[in-house]
C-alpha cells in the first residue's frame, strides 16, 4: 500500500506523486509517515523532508507550513519547498555561511526583529544546504 503524497507551495507543485513512506520535519521533531498511519494535522518547521518512492530517498527543503495526513493521502502546504536535486550545492554552502554571518551580527546588534529574521534566513540555508547533500557542521 502506498501513499499518495503532495507538498504545494504558493508558486508550484513540488511534489504530486505515491510513496512508500515520508519524514517530515515537524515543530515537535522528525515525524514519520506510513500508509494507513492516523489522521493528523500538524504544523511544520523550516526543515529537510524526506520522501522514499520506490527504493530511492528524494529530499526537499521546506518552509514552515502544515501537513494533513488522512486515508494514505499527505497534503504538505508550505510557504515554500524545493527539491533537493535543483539546488547548487556549492551556491547553499555559500549561502548558508552568510545567513550564519548576518545571524552572529544580528545577535550582536541586540534588535529582536532583525535576530528573528536572521534565524529566519539561517533555518532556511541550513535545510537547502541539508536538501542538497551538503554537510551542516554544528
């Protein structure tokens, strides 16, 4: 038995497709989904997901959003999503050290909102890089 499993963001449809299982990055940690799991709504954290369809792991970064899981069909709604296999990994590198730089200034500023926005920024660079097959060091 398989899932049926979608993830739409505002501008596109990144994933429309069965599956055998999914990890999603849920703000009270990794969730894993099988067929004929429970009914459940939850909301998600700017984090990698994870999709196995057939034998083979897809990977997709996503922003913050919700997931409704009823009858073996998974809606993932996100503020934003990309596919693991059209990031450049080289280009996340770079841009994860710049949010990690913009975050220790924000930190040093004092400012709540511009440190928010930074953590913001640094989550979002942090799951491309992860999306992509890059190492994050902690």
């Amino acid at each position: 038995m398989t899932l049926t499993v979608r993830v739409i963001a505002p501008d596109k449809t990144v994933w429309d497709s069965a599956a055998q299982e999914v990890i999603l990055p849920s703000t009270t940690g990794q969730l894993g989904i099988l067929s004929g799991h429970a009914p459940l709504l939850t909301a998600l954290e700017t984090g990698v997901m994870r999709v196995r369809s057939d034998k083979d792991w897809v990977a997709i970064a996503l922003v913050g959003g919700f997931a409704e899981i009823e009858n073996n069909e998974v809606t993932i709604l996100v503020n934003g999503a990309e596919r693991g296999d059209s990031i450049d990994q080289a280009q996340a590198k770079v841009d994860y050290t710049e949010a990690q730089a913009q975050l220790s200034k924000a930190d040093q500023s004092g400012n709540k909102q511009e440190q928010i926005q930074a953590m913001q920024q640094m989550k979002k660079a942090r799951a491309r890089l992860q999306a992509a097959g890059g190492v994050v060091e902690i």
